[in-house]
C-alpha cells in the first residue's frame, strides 16, 4: 500500500522523520527570510551561505596527468619495440643495449611514481605531493633528452617519440608550478 508523499504521508505511514536542518550538514541552516518572497512582495530571498570554498584542483592538469600516462605507456611499448628493431638490425654493443633497457624501465617506474603523486597531489589540493611530483616530472624531462639525443642509436621515430613526451613534460611542469601556487595562496 503506497502512501502520499510529503510529511503527512510519512506521519500515517508511522515512520515520521526529522528534517535535516542544512540539507544534510550537521550545524548548517538555509538562510531564508521571514514572509513573502517573490516578486510581488518586493522582497528578495536570501542565497544559502557558502558550504565548500572554491574546488582548487586544476582540471587542465588532472587532464594532461591522465594523457600523459597513456601517451607513456605507449612510449614505453614503443621504445622497446624500437630497441628489440635496433639491437636486431644495426649493429648494437651489448653493454649500450642494457644501458638504454635500464634508464627505459627506471623512466617507467619514474613516470608511475610521478603520475601517482601528481594527481594524488592535485586532487588533494596538497602542495608536497604535487611539488614532489614536479621534481620526479624535471628527471622524467632529462630522460626524455637522453632517449631524444644521447642513447647510442637514434632513429627517426625515436626522436619523433621523444620530442612529444618532452613537450607534455614542459607543460605539466608550467601547469603543476601553477597549481602550487593556487593551493598555497
């Protein structure tokens, strides 16, 4: 058997309950004004207060955090394929091949680490994961010149790959700066 909906319905239903004072909030009470209020009454209603102040969080950053943890994992498959081609094809010393194996997979740990505190950082509006985030983000960019300039053999793809990771580096060190500032201010 349904029951009207509204107080009175509840209060036959015998399951009468309290309306919560601030929507929900413990301590928080709707500001509304004694009397008419519309626009015959002349009167104007009074807006709730403020219950959360402004979000800080960048979503700029947040969007390139996840973009460049996808464009990374690709980059990471990428550079290994290339580097399995380039050890089979040219003529690649052995020790340079362990080399550039060991800096690849210690930028992939570099890069999950980064990406963790970055938004972890971003999305808590806390300074230290995110500025930790943006020193790990200045070592990725380094690793990013070596594989786009010094690793023994560079091929055109190399660098085409490189060049892209870099840019988004440069940018999610301009917007993780920016970020700080916002959440220290």
């Amino acid at each position: 058997m349904r029951t009207p909906a509204g107080p009175a319905g509840r209060q036959r239903a015998g399951r009468a309950r309290p309306e919560p004072a601030g929507r929900g909030h413990p301590g928080l009470e709707w500001a509304l004004p004694a009397g008419p209020v519309g626009p015959a009454s002349g009167a104007k209603a009074e807006l709730p207060p403020r219950w959360y102040p402004a979000a800080l969080s960048s979503l700029p950053l947040q969007m390139l955090l996840y973009l460049s943890g996808t464009y990374y994992a690709l980059y990471f498959l990428a550079t290994l394929l290339l580097a399995v081609y380039k050890s089979q094809v040219f003529t690649y010393p052995h020790s340079y091949l362990v080399l550039d194996l060991t800096l690849l997979f210690l930028m992939g740990i570099l890069e999950a680490i980064r990406l963790y505190l970055g938004t972890k950082g971003n999305l808590m509006e806390a300074e230290v994961p995110l500025a930790a985030s943006l020193v790990l983000t200045v070592g990725g960019a380094l690793l990013s010149v070596y594989f786009l300039l010094w690793q023994t053999l560079v091929l055109w793809a190399d660098s085409a790959l490189s060049a892209v990771l870099l840019a988004l580096h440069g940018l999610e060190a301009v917007l993780q700066a920016v970020a700080i500032a916002a959440f220290d201010s």
